[in-house]
C-alpha cells in the first residue's frame, strides 16, 4: 500500500521522482573517474542502486508482481545507505473499493481510490495499455511494522498495472507526490530520524513470458536527518531533462543505460551517464559481474569497464590508460564514501 518502504535499519527502498515534468541535474558537478578506485566507488554505486547479484527469483508470468516488478528488491554488489530505485509496495495487488479511508495503526488516515482507466506509457513509445489503478493520499498516517521504528506518510502515491498484456508486455507505473509536492516519508527510530521526500514516476514493461522485464525511470529523491546516530543527506537524480535511465533485465543479462546524478554526506558524487555495451551477468558463486561491458562518462571523461570470468574488471581510461580491479576491490568498494 505504500510506495515508499523500509527493511532493515532505514534501508530506503523508495521511488525516485521527477519534479516539474523531468529530473534535473544541472546543478550536479563532475564525478571522479581518473583512478580504479574512483571507478571502483562508482561502480559501487551503480551496483547498490541499480543491479542485482543474479539471485533473485525468476519471474513467473502468471504472478501479478513478479510479472512486473519481482526485481525491485534486488541486491547489488554494494551495500550502500542510498536507496534502490525501486518502490516496495507493502501490500502489493491490494484495491480500494472506489474510495476508502483507512485508519493507520499509529494514527492519521490513508484515503484510497481505485479505477481502470486507458494509460500511456510515454517511456515506451506511448504504448496504451488499460490500466487498474489505486491512488493514496496520506495524512500523517503512522505505521510501524512491527520495527520498533515509526514510519509516517504524507501527501500523494498511486501505482497501476495493465489489465492485459498488450503485444506480450504487460505495463504497469509508480508515482509518487503530486504537481510540485513530494510525497514525504519519516522514519523515526532510538538512533534515527530521517525524512525522505519522494516525486515521481517509474514505468514498467515486462513480457508475458517472464523472460524479461524493464523499467525507466526520471526524477530525483531527497533525504536527510539522522541515521543510525549520525548526519546523513543523499540527493539521487534519475535521468536528464526528459529521458528517463532505463534499466532491462534479461535472458542475455542486465543493462543500464541513462543519466544519474548523487551526491550524499560521504560523497560529493556528480552527473554521470552509463552505457552497457554488453548485457551485465553474474555467476552462481561471486557477488561481482563475471561479464558484460559498460562506459562511465562525466563532463568529458570516461572509462570502458570490462567484467571477466573470476569478478575482476578491467579499465580502459578515456585518455588511453588502463588499469585493473580486482574482484575483492569491486565487492568492497563503499557506495556511500567516495
């Protein structure tokens, strides 16, 4: 029921917004691309946000979440504190009656609308699709989940999924926020109080079979307060101006290819675009890619990372240097530290 979630201690597997009709990034500088440890940092990032191990479960088509959203929850290499791209719906599937009021188990008031309607799914070629839609608006609706954190909600959320599959896709999209407003999250705990404000939007298409599924998304998410007894702000772009980053997985392997921008208390991060050459796979055993190839850039430099069997990367430099990293300098790389 809720398109901004929670695991573990404040991990903030949230949607990602785009505010004003796109994400914006002008403000964001250069990031850092000249050593392998740089280049280790970013991938990092790009691992904890973005891709998964390779060990979640396969999709099944017949199955209303896995058909188009099984992988929101996937885990990268990295371990970071900034949040996955994707929602976590507590209550997947769940539709309101028209329109309901719910009362929260710590207070406030969640008021659900629920409709069908014909959606175009402008990331994926104005594909129309009929739509079943839940809208939420939150009034200071607390919820605890059995935590022992408290986790409040305001403003606006709404998720869809397509009745049928259309083509041999099935589409489906998460917003969250409203015009100009975010939807807001605060999480308080004993060492932790932090408030995440969330606008946008996420489209889905995955096909009928389970053999692939995608997103794109295009916005930006804000956080800040206190985690785990320390300072902690993060800002994540997704996408530049209008084009969203998209992400695909499948048979062949996983692909990224967009613009992201971050920056967070432990990194002043940057404006980056990511192009996979090569769908990204992992094997049965290492955390790290064991194939596939990708390029970094950001304002004029680059790096052309090639995974190899073991987990390592190679690293051709833009300025004609070249360096490797090893398996274990991938995996311990620290998404939140540059």
């Amino acid at each position: 029921m809720r398109l901004i979630a929670v695991s573990s201690t404040v991990t903030m597997l949230a949607l990602a917004l785009t505010a004003c009709g796109g994400g914006s990034s002008d403000d964001e500088g250069q990031a850092l691309l000249d050593t392998k440890e740089e280049v280790a940092h970013e991938l990092a990032v790009v691992g904890s946000i973005f891709l998964s191990t390779g060990d979640d479960e396969a999709l099944t088509a017949g199955d209303t979440e896995s058909k188009r959203a099984s992988r929101i929850d996937s885990r990268g290499w990295g371990r970071g504190s900034m949040a996955r791209t994707s929602a976590v719906r507590e209550t997947a599937g769940l539709r309101a009656k028209a329109s309901e009021t719910y009362n929260c188990s710590g207070g406030g008031i969640s008021v659900a609308t629920s409709g069908s309607m014909s959606v175009q799914y402008g990331f994926y070629g104005n594909v129309s699709a009929q739509t079943d839609y839940t809208q939420y608006t939150d009034t200071n609706c607390v919820e605890d989940y059995g935590s022992g954190q408290t986790y409040t909600y305001n403003g606006h959320s709404e998720i869809g999924d397509s009745v049928d599959a259309v083509s041999g896709y099935y589409y489906g999209y998460d917003r969250a926020g409203q015009g100009s407003t975010p939807q807001t999250l605060r999480v308080v705990g004993s060492d932790t109080d932090l408030t995440i404000r969330s606008l946008g939007l996420i489209e889905y298409k995955n096909s009928q079979d389970g053999n692939s599924n995608s997103y794109s998304q295009l916005g930006e998410q804000q956080a800040s307060g206190r985690l785990d007894g320390d300072s902690f702000e993060y800002e994540f772009v997704y996408g530049r101006g209008n084009t969203p980053i998209t992400y695909e997985d499948s048979s062949a392997g996983e692909s990224l290819d967009g613009h992201y921008a971050y920056r967070s208390s432990g990194c002043e991060g940057g404006e980056l675009s990511i192009d996979t050459l090569n769908p990204i796979f992992f094997g049965n055993t290492n955390p790290t890619p064991v194939g596939g190839k990708l390029v970094l850039s950001s304002d004029g430099d680059s790096v052309t990372v090639t995974f190899q069997s073991n987990g390592s990367a190679t690293l051709e430099f833009g300025n004609g240097g070249s360096a490797t990293l090893s398996q274990s300098e991938i995996a311990n790389a620290d998404p939140d530290n540059c």
